[in-house]
C-alpha cells in the first residue's frame, strides 16, 4: 500500500479532517518558533543575522496542508522589518514539523509586514 493510501485510511479510521490536521500542525509551528526565540538569549555577536532574522518573524500561520507522498505545509510569516529570507526559521519549522509528518515540506505563500511606520512603509 502506497503512503498517501496508508495516511487516507489512518485519517479515516481516526476521524481526522484537514482542518483538525491543519490546527496540529500549527500548534508544532508555534512551538518551533517559540523555540527558536529562547535560543535568542544565548546569542552572541557572531549570530546577528540569525538574531535579526528570528526577531523580525512575529508570528507563522499556517494556511493550507496537502498530503501526500510529499505533505507540503503553507504559510504566512508575519514580520516587523524588511527582511524577507527566512531559511533557518523554515528549516527548523520543517525539521520540527518532521518529526510528526515525515518528508514534510514548508512553503511560505506570503509575507506579511505587520509595521505601520518604518523603512519601507513611509520612506
């Protein structure tokens, strides 16, 4: 039996739906995030630009899951500056989420800028 068969039949016999999928997955994306801003603390001068990337991401929502051979997870960051790569925030978002639904992969569909005043926005 191929995987997405096995996921199909678990899914059903289990009553999960994709929202209730969706309300998972994003509870591990919230986690992953919160982890990544306690690693803050213990930054130091050599990591400014992770530093600056983690503190420019407000929040991640998830917007859409397919399973699948290869489960694709999309989402929203929210952010407060102009930075616009995220790689290691969505590589730990993968790796965490990956855990729980292997091979999975994150695709970010918008960035959502959350400032009403700064660089970029009135200058």
């Amino acid at each position: 039996m191929k995987l997405n068969e096995q996921i199909s039949r678990i899914k059903s016999v289990m009553g999960i739906t994709e929202s209730k999928m969706g309300e998972g997955i994003q509870m591990f994306v919230n986690q992953s995030l919160q982890y990544l801003k306690s690693l803050t603390d213990e930054m130091g001068l050599g990591e400014m630009d992770e530093l600056e990337e983690i503190e420019s991401v407000d929040k991640i929502k998830v917007t859409n899951v397919v399973t699948g051979e290869e489960p694709i997870v999309y989402v929203d960051i929210y952010v407060n500056s102009q930075r616009r790569d995220f790689d290691n925030v969505i590589a730990t978002v993968e790796y965490e989420v990956g855990k729980y639904l292997p091979n999975v992969r994150v695709v970010v569909d918008n960035i959502i800028d959350n400032r009403t005043f700064g660089p970029g926005i009135d200058w």
